[in-house]
C-alpha cells in the first residue's frame, strides 16, 4: 500500500483567497492512501520545502502530491525537494489549484473547491502507480550555433566565444551587423552607430573562437539539447570569398544596377554589390537577379577585371552539417511596411518615408552623404512631421503591442533633423510619450528644449500631396483644434514586426511563437531566455521589440545560459519518455512521422518502432498518433489517465 502526502501550499492569498482551505485539507486526508495532509502558506519558500522532507522521512512517504501553482513554475523546486529527503523525483507530483482552480473560478468558490479537491484525489490515483524513473546521460557537444548577426546575436556570440567555447555565427545577410549597421546615431547619447558597431564586427570576424558564416541559412535541424544536428545553406555569392581582397573594382565597373535594400530603396547599388563601406565582411557577391551575365549570358564584366580571378559563375549553392551542444536565436526584426497605410500615402508619396529610411539620410555613410534632402527633388526640407504608432497598438493593423522604440528613436531623429537643418521644424505627432529606460525622459525633454520639437497629441487622418507639399491633417486631443501642416517631408514610426524568417527558423528548429509572432520564451518571468525546447534560447528584437542596450542584455543572458549547458561534459536526459509495447505494435510509421524531436525510428528486422531515449522529450504526440496503443508514456500511462479520469468523473 502506498504512502501519499498531500500539501496544499496557499501561494499568499492567491489560492487560499478562493478555496476552501481546511475543507480541502480535510477531504485530502480522507483520500486512500494518503497517511499526511497540510497546508502552508508558501510551500515554494525554504521553509515549506523543510516542511515537506521532514514529512517525507517522518511518515515514510513513497509519494507526494503539491497542491499549488502550475509544474512550470514549481516542480523543479519540490523534486530537487523530495530527492533531498530520500524519495525519487519522479514520485512527486504537482495538482495546479491556482491557474485552474482560484484564478479561473474567482467568483464561484465553492465550486472551485470541489475542483480541486477532485484534481487532488486524481493525482493521488496517478502517483499511486508512478515508478520510480532515473535519468539517462547524453554527451554534450561543446559548440554553440547563433542565429542572427545583428547586434544581439553579435554579442552572445562574443560572450559565449570569451567563455572558452567555439561558435558559429550565422548570418543570411553578406555581411554582418543587422538594422544596427543602418543607423546614424543611437539614443540617449547619440553616439555614432558605426563608430560603435565597426570594432565589434571586427571584432567578431577576428575571433579565433567564431566561425564566422555569412549569406547562410538554417536548412534543417534535428536532434536536442546537447546534441542539435544542423544543415546550413551556404548561398553562392559568385564570389571566391577566401580569393577576393574587397578592393572594389568589380563593383566599380559593373555596369547593372538596382535598388539598394541596405538603403531602403533611396538609391540604387550595383548587381555585384557590398551593403556599405564598412560592410564585415567587406567581399561583395552578386545579386544572380538583375546580373546581366547571370540572367542573359552577356557582360561578365566583373570576372574580365578581376585580377585574381574571384569571379566565378559556376558556383552554386553548398551544403554543411555540423553538431552544436545549443542554439541562440537572434533573428531581429522588420518594420510595419508603409503600403499597409492608404492613409498615410500608402507607400504612394515619395516623400513619405519610414523610420529606417531617414536613418540612411542622416547617415554619412548614406545616399546623400548624411544631408536631410527629400527624396522626390532632393530639396532640403523645411517643415518635417514624424507620426508615431503606424500600426503600433492598433488591433486593426494586427499589431496589438507597442513597439518600445519608436518614441525615442522619433525624438533622436527630430534632434538630429535639427541639427542638419537649422531653419528647420520638426512636428511629432504622438499617442502617448513611452520613455522607459535610464535618461529616456530627459533625452526626450532635451529635443523639446534644444531644438523646439512641437509634440502634438493625437491620431493623423490623412496626408495628401498639394502644390509640392505633403498636406497632414489630424487633430490635437489637448487642445481640440483640427490641425493641417503643410509638410515637406513626413516620416513614420511603423511598427517593429517578427523578420520575415521567423516563421520558418520557428518551424525548423520546433518552437512556438508568441500571438504577434515573435518567438515565444518559456516563462516571461522566471525564463525570459529559454524556450520549451531545451538547449535552445533567444535574445534580441525576435523575443520581442526591444532597444540596443535591453538587446545586449539579453545577449549576454543567453549566453550565460549557453555557457551554462555547454560547460558540462554530460547532460541528464528526460526521465519521463515514450515506451513501446513491441507485441502491439504494428510498425504502422504513425508515430514516427509525428515525433517532432526524430525520437522515433522503425527497426525494419524486427518490424516494431523504436525510441531514441536521448532524443525523446516526453511530448505525448507519438501516443496520440498510435492506432494500436502501442506507444505510452512513462508515468503517464493509459491506465493512469483512465484512472485519474474515473476520480474525476464521480
């Protein structure tokens, strides 16, 4: 017969301010097999985990059932508990009474009481038939892979490298550095971006601890954590990059041109291009797109001048596979596109341009050398209206959320605005002013001061072209007064948006991702870094929107994490994995075309379906997918379930 304890912890007021506590505690007792009951205010606290190792020992308990908050927040803590005392992690077990009882049911609580007095009971049932599970051990590979180099994925990968592990950085751009590369200066101090950026980049290319791979992608990626499998794309840049010098002559004389992505589209760059001068790693490679040798057979006359023979047309695409111990995500972000605001010109009026594009006017290394000119008729402008939230917090949009730097960044660009066109002036049209973040508010009340920024609340109705200006029409809530401006230029704070690839590295690499399409941490608070797969983290704009400095932090949070995992040699495994009952199975495939981990292979001889207890993660899908019930879980049995759900019924 099995000896049960059951505790119900109160978490403060959040469960005991709904439930019944001593007639749960009363009912607990009273279930079979339970020979100690109690309740505590905060059994997570150390005194509440004394309290239960001392029960454990006292009583002889040989399973235990914590009646508290969810397994997520919690039973790492209990086990680590229970083992302490002399019981098999695995022989406790946590009943959420607070997100699926006090939290859900606030205004009925003798219901809520029922509920999880009947929870309770049916993870009694449960434990009674638990085994006791040990933990397998799987080598760890000690390389990590980063995906992203902008400024996060930079960092963590400088951080992971300086910790004595090798990485690879990944980057699917020529050359590295992200939507920071693109700026002119950076709030609140205005630094210059490059001057800060350029060490680093170099910095990164110079690392004997980074493998540096550019105009690459993520083709695939199987295994787990310690022990990820990665097939990356190496796209062909029609250029020899251990041959070529980056003297720049091919770039020179190739006569093909298109519009430049590194510029937002203010101005044209060459079919063989780099993104700009100060581009690591400073090798060029052809757009295969609007080359004219490449699409027509004509040209090739960046091959002819290459001396060294860098130029080579035949090259294709290339595959490599490599082992990594853990994976940080670094993907960045997109902006909002213009087109999605009719209007607001719809992407219509030239003159109407986004955040980015005025960071490439200001910038030296820019289309016009850092002169503010419109991008119409290249006239310097006078009169220019930032309008800020263009999709932010607007559910209409799709896009619910704030996008954190549109304020400041707004800010620093009339300031800068100002400082390049003295006569100028500056409007800023604003829903509210966000400027959370060490002297974020003193920045914004510098602009106002310095430059006589004119902030005006509320919403824009429409913008329209008149007599060569850009009409702005909306209405200043403050005052009530309709308010019209004759702008020579307008720029828009569109909102950050997931970048385009999210969605498919999420796929590949098996996480979810958040309802705005960012990907999705494993706990916002307790683990902001992490994800639901193991060995795996995230840091910069593709977790959520974020500024420079909260994405250095992050960086160096994953790679603490990352250091942390790949600093042991062996890794414990799941405990709680799938099984097979090889007498019925039918070597069906079902569950090994549903295992997201490739846990599962058929072994054609003995014609039944195997598991790969290193790989597998517990997940259940295999399970659900089985046609003859061959598949179950460890500690989650069909038998259990079934039992669990009679207690439930009564």
């Amino acid at each position: 017969m099995r000896r049960i304890g059951v505790f119900c912890c109160w978490c403060g007021s959040n469960i005991a301010g709904v439930l019944d506590m001593d007639r749960v505690l009363k009912e607990a007792a009273e279930i079979p097999g339970v020979v100690h009951a109690e309740y505590y205010k905060y059994f997570c606290s150390q005194p509440g985990q004394d309290m239960i190792e001392k029960a454990i020992k006292e009583k002889e308990l040989d399973g235990v059932v914590v009646a508290a908050c969810s397994p997520a927040m919690h039973e790492g803590t209990f086990r680590k508990a229970a083992e302490r005392a002399g019981l098999n992690q695995y022989q406790l077990e946590i009943t959420n009474v607070r997100e699926q009882c006090s939290w859900v049911h606030r205004t009925d609580e003798e219901a809520a009481t029922d509920k999880a007095i009947r929870l309770i009971a049916a993870m009694v049932e449960k434990t009674k038939q638990n085994e006791s599970l040990v933990p397998g051990s799987t080598s760890v590979v000690q390389r990590a892979l980063v995906i992203g180099a902008g400024i996060s994925g930079m960092q963590a990968a400088l951080d992971i490298a300086n910790g004595g592990c090798e990485v690879v950085l990944l980057e699917k751009e020529p050359s590295i550095g992200g939507h920071m590369a693109q700026l002119s200066e950076t709030f609140p101090t205005l630094d210059c971006s490059q001057c800060i950026m350029t060490p680093r980049m170099v910095e990164v290319a110079q690392h004997e601890g980074i493998r540096l791979m550019t105009y690459s992608r993520v083709e695939e990626v199987k295994g787990s954590v310690g022990n990820f499998h990665v097939k990356i794309r190496k796209m062909a840049a029609y250029v020899d990059r251990d041959t070529c010098t980056g003297c720049g002559l091919c770039i020179e004389k190739c006569p093909a041109k298109t519009t430049s992505e590194f510029n937002r589209g203010l101005d044209e760059r060459k079919a063989i291009y780099v993104n700009s001068p100060q581009a690591v790693p400073n090798q060029p490679v052809i757009d295969a797109e609007h080359c004219i040798y490449l699409t027509s057979g004509k040209c090739g006359v960046c091959q002819k001048v290459c001396e060294i023979g860098a130029v080579d047309y035949e090259q294709e695409d290339q595959f490599e596979e490599l082992d990594v111990g853990a994976i940080v995500v670094a993907t960045g972000y997109d902006l909002y596109e213009k087109s999605n605001f009719p209007e607001l010109g719809g992407g219509d009026i030239p003159d109407v341009i986004d955040g980015l594009q005025f960071e490439r006017l200001c910038s030296a290394s820019g289309p016009t050398q850092g002169r503010i000119q419109r991008p119409s008729d290249g006239a310097e402008p006078k009169q220019v209206v930032f309008i800020q939230c263009c999709g932010s917090r607007d559910p209409e949009k799709g896009v619910a959320y704030c996008s954190k730097i549109c304020c400041m960044y707004t800010g620093k660009q009339a300031m800068l605005y100002k400082h390049k066109v003295h006569d100028g002036q500056a409007y800023i049209f604003y829903m509210d002013i966000r400027a959370g973040g060490k002297g974020y508010e003193e920045f914004i009340q510098r602009g106002i001061e310095e430059t006589n920024t004119v902030y005006l609340r509320g919403r824009v109705s429409r913008l329209y072209k008149s007599d060569g200006k850009v009409m702005v029409s909306g209405v200043d809530t403050l005052s009530g007064k309709a308010i019209e401006i004759p702008a020579d230029m307008v720029v828009l704070a569109t909102a950050v948006v997931p970048n385009a690839g999210a969605a498919e590295i999420a796929e590949r690499l098996n996480l979810p991702l958040s309802d705005s399409g960012f990907f999705a941490e494993a706990h916002v608070k307790l683990r902001p870094v992490e994800t639901q797969t193991r060995g795996i983290f995230l840091c910069g704009c593709g977790q959520a929107p974020k500024d420079i400095p909260d994405a250095v932090a992050q960086a160096g949070c994953a790679a603490s994490k990352a250091l942390g995992l790949l600093s042991s040699k062996k890794l414990a495994t799941e405990a709680q994995i799938a099984m097979v009952n090889e007498e019925l199975c039918a070597a069906c495939g079902m569950c090994v075309t549903a295992c997201p981990y490739d846990a599962r292979t058929l072994d054609e001889e003995r014609n039944v379906a195997e598991v790969d207890e290193n790989l597998c993660e517990g997940c259940g899908a295999c399970v659900a997918a089985c046609l003859n019930k061959a598949c179950e879980l460890k500690n989650l049995t069909s038998r259990q379930i079934g039992t669990m759900l009679g207690e439930l019924a009564e």
